[in-house]
C-alpha cells in the first residue's frame, strides 16, 4: 500500500523519523481521512517519544525497571476532549496500558485519563457521546451556557452510564495522576486525583468546573475542603508545572484542541475582555487567571518547543478543520472528531512501534 493511500494527505513533511531514530525533530506529520485533501490532525516533535511508550511496556512486561520517565498531559476542550478519548483508546488497543509513569490533566481530559487508569478507555468516547444528548450543555448563547456537573459526576460514578471510574484500579495502577484545579483566589495546582476526596471522580468535577458556566466543586485535599474550579482558569496547558514536578525524560501532550493560534479570534482577542465581564461576581485573582488563559496556552505551547534534553511531541487537531467545539452535542460530528483521532492515533502507534529481530 502506497503512503499516500495510507494517511491520505501530508503536504512538506517526512516520515523518515519515525525510521530513523537519529533523527532527532520531526516535522508536522499529519492525516486526512481517506478520499478527504482536509488535513485533520497532526503530530509535531521528537519521533522517540511515541517509541517509548512500547520500551516501558515491553520492560514492564518482562519484568524490568522502565527505562524512561514518561509524562503524559492531556488538555482540556469540554466535548472537545472525545478526541483525548480516543487517543487513549488506541494506545489501549496497540497494548499501551502501564508505559505511563505520570499523567497530569486539565478539565475534560480527565474522564478519558480516568476511564484509561480503570481499564476501560473505549468507555470514555461513550460517555461525551452520553452527555451530548443528556442536558450536560444547555443554553444556545455564549452567554447563558451552562454545564450540569452533577451530570457528569453521575457518569463518572456509573449511574445511568457503562464508564464508572474503578477507584481501586485507579489507585493501584503504577501511574501517578494529578488534575489541574484552581482556588478562588485565581491560584492553579496539581491536586492528586488518587488521594482527592471522596474520589478521582470528584478531583475530575473540580477541574472541569469553569466559572459563570457552573458553580465550584468542594473537594477534600489533605486535612481541609476547598472550593476548586476549572485548572484551565490559571493553568491550560501544564507544561512547565509538569515537568518541573516529575523531571521526565520523555513529554507526550494530546491536546483536544488546535494550537492556541489557530484557535476562533473571539478566544484570541476578545476573551480577555468578556472574561472579566463575565465572571465579575468572582474575586479579582480569578477573574484576572481566566482573562489570562488564550495568552498562558499560547506561552505554555512555545514553551514545549523549546524544550532541552526532553523527547517531546505534541498530537493536535488542525486548525484549519475544527468540526467541534467545547459546547458541541451533535452526535455526528463528535463521532466523526473520534474516529479520525482515533485512527491517526493508530497509525502513527503502527509506525512508531519499533521492529524487534528475531
């Protein structure tokens, strides 16, 4: 099969590293759907970083110390995050389940990282194709939008939804797991999603609970409770928390979303001002954080490409295709950003996957 059947369209770009490990960057690498010129995802960085995740599997397997630090990042997005979903439903398939040393995530991403730590990461696409059509978004304007989280929190727990966090599996499996949240005073962290209280599932609600659209999550961490919401107010993209707390040697971010420049220029331009508008009702800290968030995504994302020492890479959708939005309940095209994630996450597996001599 010729390469041009196979990933449909790539414009300037080379597979060759994927290949040659020597190669130390890759270009943008990108795939349409079959019969489609529309270039829907892409996967930029160093080629090793995929490789990787099947050098710690197969050591684990046999018995051995992994021999990379890997960290996994998955961005936030609202329904957008399906594709993180699907991601992760091919690492599963390809037999990618215990290569990851830390995850760490921000708002939606969590419900597919937490279906993917519970062994059932197929799961995760069913639950934003659930909430799509269960009232979890409501309202038709920007301004009257809101997200029902005790929705959510129903899914995630297993009422009226096949996903259910398995909060022992979770616990017990070798990744360590960190959401990003936010104080009221516009101060984001890592909260550890394992030891969150009363479960990963709350840890989960707190970092998909953006201000104006919900109300803050209440989640025990260490001896107190704190109200918490959206990671993505002070923190969309952790990249340097991330790296600075677990020194891997290895970054892999799956983002739900374009590259902060090719997103709408209402969130480029004008989000600062609406945010501020918005969320007056909220402390000034918070409300300045999330004025602040296109223009900390953006600085987050340059900062991934300069990383030293660090095999990164990074998989997007393409921002000239964006079929959905964080708001977006129609079934078909969210069905459709899933298989094409899904089905670029496989192939560039197939490709990465190194060939042992037998």
């Amino acid at each position: 099969m010729k390469h041009g059947r196979l990933f449909g369209a790539y414009r300037g770009t080379s597979l060759t590293p994927f290949f040659r490990p020597d190669v130390a960057r890759l270009r943008h690498w990108r795939l349409a759907p079959r019969g489609r010129g529309t270039l829907t995802v892409k996967l930029k960085g160093n080629a090793l970083a995929l490789r990787r995740l099947f050098d710690n599997e197969e050591a684990i397997r046999a018995g051995h110390k992994p021999p990379h630090r890997i960290l996994l990042i998955g961005t936030g997005g609202g329904m957008c995050c399906i594709r993180t979903a699907a991601y992760l439903t091919a690492w599963r398939d390809a037999g990618l389940a215990r290569a990851v040393d830390h995850a760490v995530t921000v708002s939606g991403s969590g419900g597919a990282v937490g279906a993917y730590l519970s062994g059932v990461p197929h799961r995760a696409v069913q639950m934003f194709e659930h909430l799509a059509v269960s009232g979890f978004v409501t309202g038709t304007s920007w301004y009257k939008r809101r997200l029902s989280l005790s929705r959510l929190g129903d899914v995630l727990r297993g009422l009226h939804s096949p996903v259910a966090f398995q909060q022992d599996l979770i616990c017990g499996h070798r990744t360590s797991w960190h959401v990003v949240v936010t104080r009221l005073t516009g101060d984001s962290f890592l909260l550890d999603a394992k030891t969150a209280r009363p479960d990963a599932a709350q840890a989960v609600l707190a970092s998909s609970a953006f201000p104006h659209m919900t109300s803050p999550i209440k989640v025990g961490v260490g001896e107190v409770e704190e109200n918490l919401v959206d990671g993505a107010c002070g923190m969309p993209l952790p990249i340097l928390a991330g790296v600075k707390r677990f020194r891997p040697d290895t970054l892999i971010v799956l983002a739900s979303r374009p590259h902060p420049k090719h997103l709408p220029r209402f969130e480029q331009w004008l989000w600062p001002m609406f945010a501020r508008t918005l969320l007056r009702h909220m402390p000034i800290g918070l409300r300045r954080s999330a004025a602040a968030m296109t223009r900390a995504m953006a600085t987050e994302a340059d900062r991934l490409e300069r990383l030293k020492r660090i095999a990164w890479c990074r998989v997007t959708p393409n921002g000239a295709e964006v079929p959905i939005e964080p708001w977006t309940t129609d079934l078909r095209p969210l069905r459709r950003a899933a298989e094409e994630a899904k089905a670029f996450m496989r192939d560039a597996l197939r490709m990465a996957k190194p060939v042992r001599q037998i």
